[in-house]
C-alpha cells in the first residue's frame, strides 16, 4: 500500500443539546485540518436547531446520525479510530457513566468504551450541575474507563470553547 493508499482515520463527533454546538464546525474544520474523516451523530434533541445540520452534512460528506438503524440497513460510518464529544451535556455524561443506552449518541459511547477507542470530552455543564454528586460521580467513572476530558465550559464572558483541544485529548500523546 502507498501512501496515496491509506484511509485516513474516521473521528466520531458526538453533538450534545448546547447552545455551543450551532459552532460545531470549528471542530469539523480543524479535524479534517488533521487529516481526519469526520462523521457525526448527535443526540436527538441536539438534532432541533441546535446547529445547521445541512452546512454538517456538506462539511462532512455523510449524513448525521441520530437514530437506530433498521436491521439490513448499512452502517453509514467506518468504525471509529477515535471520539470527540463535544459539547457533552450533564445529561449525556451521566446517561453514559451508568450505561443507559436509550439513544444512538449514548449507545455508540457505551459501545466504542467497550472498544477501547480513544475518547475526548468537551463538556458544557454549569456551575450548578458540575457541582451535583451525580455528575462528579460519572467524571470518576468515566475517567477510570480511560476517557479523557478537557476544560469544562460554562458560557462565560470570554470563555472560549476551545474545540481543537478535543482533538488533542485523542491524538497520539494527547493530554
């Protein structure tokens, strides 16, 4: 095989309901920037209007996932080499640390985990909920599982996202 040959690695982007998603293309960008294929799946709430899943489709290539498919139905993505959740919400972190399984976003985490694929997390959690027992619990857990987690964002004056360090979680030698 030559290099012209090689796949490219596929990077799942899972898309939690946060205001901060309609900029989710800043993480597709500097993806494919690296030389990564990029699919999406997002939660279903994340799916009503909290980014332009049209501009998604186009910067990627593929449909966003959002639900099961059929049985018979081909699978839309190659499997993943690694997996950025960003924004990840109270809900879905927590939803994932217990493995409630009740959509595909939550699923594919529960599963690739099982996998040992590399994951990153961006999570978009208030003050308030960070500070929920709950929430501190599933970092713990999540944590022992080998996910990695960057800064959580608050929505402050200021604050940046920061969506290329997402990546960073899940490059070789990231952090």
């Amino acid at each position: 095989m030559t290099e012209q040959d090689e796949i490219p690695p596929f990077l799942y982007v899972v898309v939690c309901a946060a205001g901060i998603a309609a900029d989710v293309g800043k993480l597709i960008t500097a993806a494919q920037e690296r030389e990564w294929q990029v699919g999406v799946i997002a939660t279903p709430t994340a799916m009503n209007g909290f980014f332009d899943t049209a501009a998604v489709e186009a910067a990627t290539g593929y449909p966003i996932r959002s639900a099961w498919r059929r049985p018979g139905e081909p699978r839309p993505f190659p499997d993943p080499d690694a997996v950025v959740v960003a924004p990840a919400t109270f809900n879905t972190i927590n939803k994932w640390a217990v493995g409630i399984s009740d959509t595909l976003a939550v699923g594919t985490l529960c599963e690739v985990a099982g996998r040992g694929v590399p994951i990153g997390v961006l999570p978009c959690v208030s003050d308030d909920l960070a500070g929920h027992p709950a929430y501190q619990d599933s970092l713990i857990r999540l944590r022992a599982m080998g996910v990695r987690f960057g800064h959580s964002y608050q929505g402050a004056e200021g604050e940046e996202f920061g969506w290329e360090r997402a990546l960073d979680l899940v490059e070789p030698g990231g952090c």
